[in-house]
C-alpha cells in the first residue's frame, strides 16, 4: 500500500529515509554526500514525486521504491 510522505510525521519519515539510507551502507559514487545531504534529497524526490513509501502489511515494514509508470 503506498503511503503519502506528506501524511507521516516528520519523525517518522526521517526514520524511513535514514534505514533507507543506510541500508546499503556503502557510497561509490565520485562524491561523497553527508546523511543530511542524502536525507534531503531523498525528500526532494518525494517530493517530485519520484520515489514513493510502500507500507508492506505482512511484514509491517515501509520500503522507498521507484515511482511505476
């Protein structure tokens, strides 16, 4: 189920971002960006409407994904 971003707590979301973050735990790009840097934007594409939060009900989890075409 795919949640609004707009409707979590600012907490919350932050939350998800960071897990999502730092998941892979790794950078390899050519620069590297600070937490804040990728927490922000994260959120910029959220807000573009680029990802979305998927709330999976089994498993109570929320995961970022690309938004489908």
């Amino acid at each position: 189920m795919e949640i609004p971003f707009t409707e979590i707590s600012t907490d919350a979301l932050d939350a998800i971002i960071e897990e999502f973050i730092t998941r892979e735990g790794t950078d390899y790009g050519e620069q590297e960006y600070s937490l804040v840097q990728k927490t922000e934007q994260v959120k910029m594409q959220l807000k573009r409407g680029e990802i979305v939060i998927n709330y999976d009900s089994e498993t109570q989890t929320c995961h970022l994904h690309a938004k489908s075409s």
